[in-house]
C-alpha cells in the first residue's frame, strides 16, 4: 500500500498552513485551499455553514448530516479505463498458467495479451465473464488483501505513480472539510465493494463499512469448524446508475443530504440526495482539462456526462470544473 500516514500528515499541514490570497476577505485557515475562489467553492461553504448553524432554518443536527461520493472519476481517476478493470486483466494474466482452457476462448486469451480493446469487444457479458474469472474463489478478507498487494505494486501508464496518488487533491480536502464539520461521507460506486474497501480508509480516511458498491454473491460454507463466505463468479448486485439510491437506502437507513458526482451513473445519487426536504447540495465534477488530467464527458466511453450535465442548471447542482475551479489535482502537484 502507498504511504498513507506522510499523505495525511501533509494534508492535515496543507490545511492548517496555507491560503492563497483572494480578493475577497478570507478565513484564517482555508479549509479549501486546493480550490480557487469563485461559485463552487462559495456553494460549498454556503451549504455547511447553513447546515450547521444552530438556531438556523436550514440546520441539520450531526446525525443526518450525511454526504456521499462516487469514487470513480469522483475522488480519483477513472481513464483510460476503471482501475479495477486493470486489476482484472493483471490477475487474468496471474491465473492464466493454471487455467490453459482460456486460450480457447477469445475473450480471455486477448485478456492474457493486455488487449483491453479487444477483450472488451464482447461488452458488457465478456467484461463480467473476466471480472468473475478473476475475483471469484476466494473470502472477502482473502479478495482485500490481493488488491491491496496489487495496489501496492501497480502504477498508473501515463503518471508512473501509484494508483492511490491518483486521487484528488481537492476532493481529499472536501472530505476533512465536510468531516470537521460534523458529516459522515460514504462512498456509493458502481466498482467491486471490497476492491475499494481495500484502500478507501488508508486513501480517504472513509473506513470499509462506509462504502457501498458493487457486489458478487456470497455462498456460505464452513471449513475446520469455522464458517466460510466464498465469492461466487456472479454479481449480485449493481451499485449504478438507478441502484445507487438502493444502495444508500438498504446500507445508511436515511436520504442524504449532500452528494458528489462526475457522470451519468450518479444521476440518480443526485436526484435522491437533492430531491429530499430542506437545504441540499448536489455537485458534479467535469473533467475539463486535459493537461492536467483529461477532457471528456458526452462521448467517453467511461464516465460518460450527458443527462445529468443538461440537467443540472434546472435541479440546482454545481457543475464543478476541474480546470477552473481547481488549483491543483493531485496531492503534491504545484
């Protein structure tokens, strides 16, 4: 795993220490220092002081202040592809040796030869057919500890960094932002619930049993005397698109009342959280900028943003640009 406590330590000194100057008057610290001044970031601020403001129309007490995040695209990069699809195709790789059966099969043998464009030629049933193949077999405990050795090791193609480096900056500071303000923020994502359990409490200071996702089916078993759960090459549920507000009502029992998104897939999320009473907050990330990071939304193939960026002005959600609302992306960039 990469270094979690010098990321925390420097976020926490970030956020004590520095402040860029602005025209307008500023706090003493700037919780937000990551971000430029202008409507998001006073939507951001707006919305807490209004919902934590004892005695105010708007106050929330700390028990129903709940925010949720999508991860991928949201808290980190998800191009070219989602970074659990490249796990997929590094365990293919890992297996294929004892199952010689796959080259028969096309799917899995352009798998075995790192030809993402190919093995995905099949859609949606051929990438499942892998994600099973790979992911299945094993404990939930015994799947958390093979991505989190595989997180250790894997660097993204274009940064060279490690994936958990590839999260953003500014999203890490709404996080304690949020978090010293009495919120508790769970992550809702359309990828494999114990993939991202395996690294959301070191990356984000958000522990496993606050993520929701994706999950395969479990079969229960005992073994020397001690019960067994076995995940099954079979999802059970997806946490997408319309299962997301399903997932946040069987995992958190409440509606949120803020909520973070980048794509189509949070649209639903969105509408859930903003569409309950009293004061609420929906912002949607737009990769706009492709130096620093990448520009995509309406034809992408992954995070693709079309429905919920037309809708956004008509529904009150801040569409957040990444080129111009954020000063930096990544921990560490200038």
């Amino acid at each position: 795993m990469t270094s979690v406590l010098p990321r925390r330590a420097a976020l926490g000194l970030l956020l004590a220490t520095t402040g860029a100057a602005a025209p307008r008057a500023q706090p003493a610290t700037d919780p937000l220092p990551s971000w430029r001044e202008g409507p998001r970031k006073q939507a951001l601020r707006d919305f807490v002081a209004a919902v934590t403001r004892e005695g105010g129309e708007a106050f929330v007490p700390p028990a129903a202040r709940i925010a949720v995040f999508d991860n991928d695209g949201t808290l980190w990069v998800e191009q070219p592809a989602y970074t659990q699809l490249f796990f997929i195709l590094d365990r293919i790789r890992e297996l294929a040796p004892r199952n010689p059966q796959w080259q028969e099969d096309p799917t899995f043998r352009a798998a075995i030869a790192g030809n993402l464009q190919e093995a995905a030629r099949g859609g949606m049933e051929a990438l499942l057919k892998l994600a099973g193949a790979a992911q299945a077999g094993n404990t939930p405990e015994e799947f958390q500890r093979l991505a989190s050795a595989w997180l250790a090791t894997a660097r993204d193609a274009r940064w060279r960094r490690p994936y958990t480096e590839l999260v953003y900056q500014p999203m890490l500071e709404v996080l304690a932002f949020l978090g010293a303000n009495g919120f508790t923020s769970f992550i809702v994502s359309g990828g494999g619930v114990e993939f991202i359990r395996a690294f959301s409490a070191g990356t984000y200071g958000i522990p496993p049993h606050r993520v929701i996702g994706s999950t395969f089916a479990l079969k229960p078993g005992e073994q020397d005397g001690r019960i067994t759960l076995t995940r099954e090459p079979r999802l059970d549920f997806v946490d997408d698109g319309p299962g997301k507000p399903v997932g946040i009502a069987r995992h958190i029992g409440q509606r949120p009342i803020a909520a973070f998104g980048n794509s189509d897939g949070d649209h639903e999320m969105l509408r859930y959280t903003t569409e309950g009473a009293g004061r609420r907050l929906g912002m949607i990330l737009r990769h706009d900028d492709a130096e620093r990071e990448y520009a995509y939304d309406r034809e992408s193939h992954v995070g693709r943003l079309a429905k919920a960026l037309d809708e956004a002005p008509q529904r009150g959600w801040s569409v957040i640009s990444m080129r111009q609302d954020w000063r930096r992306v990544f921990p560490g960039d200038a």
